[in-house]
C-alpha cells in the first residue's frame, strides 16, 4: 500500500515508534524493509530524507547533500555485505 501511495504521488515519511530505542536502528530497519517490499534504494531513501524535508516545509534546506543545505552526514564503507556489521572497515 505504502509503494502505490509513493509512487502514485504521495508523501511517504519513513520512521519508527520506538522513542526510547537507538533511532539509527529502526529507521536502518524500515528502510531495508521497504526495499524488500519493492520500493527502490532511492525510493526508500528519499522517504528518510527529502520527503521529510518537504513536509515540513524545508525543501533544498534540508534532506538533501548540496551547497547551503543543512546536513549531519556520515560516511561508512562496508567490505563485501551491508548487512553485516562486523565487516565494516572504517568511518569518517
């Protein structure tokens, strides 16, 4: 329902319910499971980042890597699988 709703122009805001739990881990989570439930990398990404941006009324300011945009941003590169942590071999 979720990926008819996107792709048939509405805004998809990915997140989690879990306040008291690491944020960076259910958001991780829901994201990959949109994936596997047919929403693009891209797709799914975008529903973390610009669409949020955009409901609140900040397109171009935040959500987005650019010149004069807002951003925390992390750079991690993964040996061989995204899905296991242990083959992570550095961070920025």
């Amino acid at each position: 329902m979720l990926l008819r709703l996107h792709r048939g122009g509405g805004l998809v805001i990915a997140g989690t319910d879990s306040p008291l739990d690491n944020l960076a881990v259910p958001l991780h989570m829901n994201l990959r499971a949109m994936v596997v439930n047919g929403f693009t990398p891209h797709e799914a990404l975008t529903t973390a980042t610009r669409n949020p941006a955009r409901w609140l009324g900040l397109p171009g300011e935040l959500g987005e890597i650019r010149p004069g945009a807002y951003a925390d941003l992390a750079l991690v590169a993964v040996i061989r699988s995204p899905t296991s942590p242990r083959r992570q071999r550095s961070a920025w």
